[in-house]
C-alpha cells in the first residue's frame, strides 16, 4: 500500500512533536544541569551572588565577603601560575632526546603539591566565610557546604572546547 503524501506529512509532524516534547521533557526534568531552562534566579548571579542570598549577608558580610573572594583569587592564580610553568617544564622535556625520569617525577609532583594547595586554599577560604556569618546564619552556612562541590565544579569541556 503506498501512502500519500498526506498521510506522510501527517506521520512526519506527529512524530517531530513527540520527539520535540520529548527533548523538552528530559530539559525540564534535569533542569539542575541545564541553566538556560532554569528558573532559579541564584543561578544566574554566579557563586558569589549565591553564597551571599543563602547566607543573608547585610552590607558589611558582604564587604568584608568581597574583600575574601579578592585574596582568595589573588591566592588561587599564583598557585595556577605556577602550575601552568610547571606543565610547560614538563612538556618541554619532550624536546629533549634524553629522558631524565627524575626530573619528570619532580615536576609531576610539584603538580600534585600545587593541586592540594588549591584545595587547602578553598578550604581556608570558606573557613573564613563561615567566620563572617552570624549565630543565625550559621544553619544555612551548612546547607550551602552540602552544594558547594557542585556551585564550585567547573564544566566539563566537550570537544569543541578542547
């Protein structure tokens, strides 16, 4: 039995629709990792405009909250400074003709010493926001330490970043 091409068109529509509130299903439903469809006006602002509405930080918390978040970053792109020369020294052994397992061993753990750095950094970092917040606030302050690997993570580059 051969279709026309009514009945064609007709099969085609329905089928892009199921499969359009399909997709817009799936967005919906994993919204958490799809920003643009997200309602959540925290979002947007970024981790620190998040930190200070869950934390309910007045005038001064957040002052005194901006002047940590500049040392913290000052802190933060020393270490990855050095992490970015450190990489460079190590691809740089590839030119030479005679490996020296030593120095690439030196050089890798150096990379593993920055990383924990980092972390302590982090670490120290929300020691110190935690400081800030007042007896009533310290309640939210450990509910934000439940997201915070999530608020905090970097996006996971696809091919067309790399």
């Amino acid at each position: 039995m051969i279709m026309n091409k009514t009945k064609l068109l007709t099969l085609a529509v329905l089928a892009l629709l199921l499969l359009n509130f399909g997709l817009l299903g799936y967005f919906l439903y994993y919204k958490s990792s799809y920003h643009f469809f997200s309602n959540n006006r925290e979002q947007k602002g970024g981790p620190k405009e998040i930190i200070i509405k869950k934390l309910h930080f007045d005038a001064i918390q957040t002052r005194d909250y901006q002047k940590l978040i500049d040392s913290h970053r000052l802190q933060i792109r020393t270490i990855e400074e050095k992490i970015r020369n450190s990489k460079n020294e190590l691809y740089s052994l590839l030119k030479e003709s005679d490996f020296n397992i030593k120095n690439e061993t030196a050089i890798i753990d150096s990379l593993s010493s920055y990383q924990s750095q980092i972390e302590l950094v982090h670490f120290k970092h929300f020691q110190d926001i935690k400081k800030l917040c007042k007896k009533d606030h310290l309640q939210d302050f450990n509910e934000l330490t439940e997201q915070l690997s999530k608020l905090f993570s970097k996006r996971p580059k696809t091919r067309h970043d790399q």
